[in-house]
C-alpha cells in the first residue's frame, strides 16, 4: 500500500468525519505550505501587461520539480495545470492559456503541493499594470475577510462563527460573497471535511477542535454573488460578469487559536506589497 495512504488515517475523526491531527503533524502541514507560499511569492515578478498565465503556469510547474516536490493538480481529475489562474471575473478553477494579460487586470493564482505526502495549497491576488480605486477596494476586502475568518478560528468556535465573521464584513462593504464553492479539510489528501463555508451564522455548524486542519479561502464579488460553470467543466465565473476576488491560507488550530502554514516568507501575500 502507499504509504501515504496508511498516513491518512493517524490521529482521530470527530462525529462529522473531520480528522484530528496530531502535533507533530504541524510541521508537515508548515514544510508543504511554505513551498507553495513561496513560490506565489517567486511568481509575482513575472505577473506584468503582456505575460500569459501559462508562462505563470509553466514557471510554477517547474519550481515544483526543482524543490522535489509534486503538485496536487496536474491529473486531479483531469487537470494538467500546475496551477488554476482566475483572471477578473473568473472566480475560481481558471485554466492557464495564451491570452495575454491587460493593464488593470486581476488574478487570482493558487497553488497546491505536495510534500512528503503532506499537501500545502494557498492562493493569493495580483495585478497587472496598475489598480484602480476599485480594484484596490475587492482586494483589500477580499483580503481581510480572510482574516476576520482566521481570527474567530480557535477551540470551542464553531465553523458557522467563521462563515458568518467572513460575511458579515463583506456584505457591510456592499460586496457579495460566492456561495457555490467553499474551503476544505486537508492534510494528507488534498480534499476531506469539513466543507468550509464562507458564510453562515455563528454558533452553527461542527465546533473547531485541536489538531483540524483546513483551507478558508473566500470568493467576493463586486456584484451579486451567483456563479456559472463554462463548457469546459472548470472555470466558474460571475454570472453578472463582475470582478471577483480570492485570497487563501491552509491553517492548524492550535490550543489557543490557529496557525497558518501559508504565510509568504517574503511578506508578498497582499498586492499592496509593491507600494
């Protein structure tokens, strides 16, 4: 059997299937997500008016081979890309093409690795060219909700007082938050419970407990928050074709809150790092 495998089933499941880890499984999830985070941080150089994504793609691609490490998406269900690369409107699961990047464009770039059987996946905004007032606007509040999230993340908390910290600071800056797809348990696999949503009341939902690991990357949108699949059964867009935004960390809760494993080490994590 992979080894792998058999890792996936140490430390315990709560009633709602949600794997608790053990201590020392933290520096597996801190090894894997500083890989990813760092490369989000090598990339930004290359995001410019005139670049394609699948250069972005292919660049990322082979920094994951250069650190001996693997990359989650290419064959995750068919997938071939290194990396899923979600230009203005297009919410998630943007595929890396041709097309050439505008003046003023926004992209979300996210990245999933695996290292020792231990998957670090985070995600994070950039801009080519320069950013308008309201640019800067979806990506600062896409960014701190993020972290209003993170901060109600600790034992004792429920998922519903994460989803409802993240909502209830987007919609009081009259954006919408996407419903259609949400964070994940991760770990040893790359997807497992609890389905981590974005939005919810508080005190609702499993309680947060030691030792769950997991993503919270919020969507939000300038205008209403429904979404579309296109025909090629990955790129989910705006319906109403207006900007979104994506911002995501992999974190451990800890005995007194959490600890995110995706930090940049260059502090590169908000676009603003440029100014």
């Amino acid at each position: 059997m992979d080894p792998d495998v058999n890792e996936q089933h140490r430390g315990r499941l709560t009633r709602d299937g949600i794997r608790i880890h053990e201590r020392a499984d933290f520096a597996g999830m801190h090894k894997a997500g500083a890989l990813a985070a760092e490369i989000l941080d090598e990339v930004a150089d290359l995001v410019e008016v005139g670049q394609t994504t699948a250069v972005l793609d292919k660049f990322i691609e082979d920094k994951v081979t250069e650190a001996g490490a693997k990359s989650a998406t290419i064959g995750y269900k068919g997938y071939q890309h290194a990396s899923c690369i979600s230009v203005n409107h297009v919410v998630c699961h943007g595929i890396p093409g041709d097309k050439k990047l505008k003046d003023g464009d926004i992209l979300n770039i996210d990245v999933t690795v695996i290292v020792d059987g231990w998957y670090g996946d985070t995600s994070r905004m950039y801009v080519a060219g320069k950013r308008n007032r309201k640019i800067e606007r979806l990506i600062e509040v896409t960014h701190d909700s993020l972290m209003k999230g993170i901060e109600a993340v600790k034992p004792g908390n429920t998922f519903g007082d994460i989803g409802h910290a993240i909502q209830s600071f987007v919609e009081g800056h009259r954006m919408s938050v996407v419903r259609d797809f949400c964070g994940h348990g991760l770990g040893r696999v790359f997807h497992a419970p609890p389905n981590v949503l974005h939005y919810g009341r508080e005190g609702t939902g499993p309680t947060l407990e030691e030792g769950m690991f997991f993503t919270i990357e919020p969507m939000v949108n300038l205008g209403r928050p429904e979404t579309k699949v296109l025909s090629d059964d990955w790129t989910a867009v705006t319906r109403d074709r207006s900007l979104s935004a994506q911002f995501e960390h992999s974190i451990g809760v800890t005995a007194e809150g959490c600890e995110i494993f995706t930090l940049s080490p260059g502090g590169r994590f908000h676009p603003t790092w440029r100014d």
